[in-house]
C-alpha cells in the first residue's frame, strides 16, 4: 500500500490535535509520572536515574501515548475530511460516533463485567470523551484541510 492513498490533513492539525490528546492522556498517566519523578529525587546521581527501570519505562509510556496521539488526531482529521464535517455540531456527532465505536464496549464491560468502581471509570471515561468527542470539535475549529477550497 503506498502512501499515496491515505487522505491529506494539515500537518498542524496534526500536530496541535496531538498536544490535545496529550493533556487527556497525562491525567491518566500522571500517577506513573508522579512516581518516576520521586524516584529520581530520591537517586544520588542524574547518570543513575537515567540508567533506571523507571525512567526507561516512563520515557517508552511518554513516547507510544505521543506516536498513539498523533495517529488519532491524523484519523480523525482524515475523517472530518471525508465526511465533509464543517459545523461543530457535526463535529461532536463524529467525535461521539468514535467514541461509541472504540471506547463505550470496554466501559460498558468494566462496569458489569468486571465490577470496577465507578469513580475510576469515570475518569477514564471523562479522558475518552475529551480525546473523541473533544479533538473532534477541536480540529474542526483548527481547520484540517490542506486546501480548504477542494
């Protein structure tokens, strides 16, 4: 498959809508964060942090939520462009039908199927939603054609 066939989206779009999902993804993964940095406080030496488990796993986290981002704000860019979503409206309506199709199936199983509690659904949920819905409403406010007169 060349890549000539994947749908154009401006780059910045690309590239704010990935900021974006990163806010979201941060609330996530700031317990993980919070932790590492603990640790590095705690190690004698910058060099011995550096060389530790926690900061090679914290750098890996970081790196596949920002590649994992960037590929969502391309997707759905991309579909705002197919879909000729031009009103924020529509934009939340794509953003909601992303979310029921990605998401809703796995929140839906941690609250009757494995019983977890409902506060920290919750989060999640509240950190889906604003990657879904919210970048969608986002990056049709940016603009994410590269010609916007096609």
């Amino acid at each position: 498959m060349s890549l000539h066939y994947l749908p154009p989206v401006k780059p910045s779009a690309i590239a704010l809508g990935t900021i974006f999902n990163q806010t979201a993804e941060i609330a996530i993964l700031s317990p993980l964060f919070g932790q590492t940095y603990q640790r590095a406080k705690a190690a004698n030496t910058k060099e011995e942090f550096l060389r530790s488990k926690e900061a090679s796993s914290a750098a890996v986290a970081w790196g596949t939520t920002a590649v994992g981002s960037a590929l969502q704000s391309y997707g759905v860019g991309a579909l705002i462009n197919a879909t000729g979503t031009l009103s924020y409206k529509g934009a939340a309506y794509l953003g909601s039908l992303i979310f029921f199709a990605t998401s809703a199936p796995s929140f839906l199983a941690q609250v009757f199927s494995e019983k977890r509690p409902l506060d920290t659904v919750g989060v999640a949920l509240a950190a889906k939603l604003f990657e879904t819905v919210g970048l969608s409403v986002f990056l049709t406010w940016w603009g994410t054609r590269t010609n916007p007169f096609t």
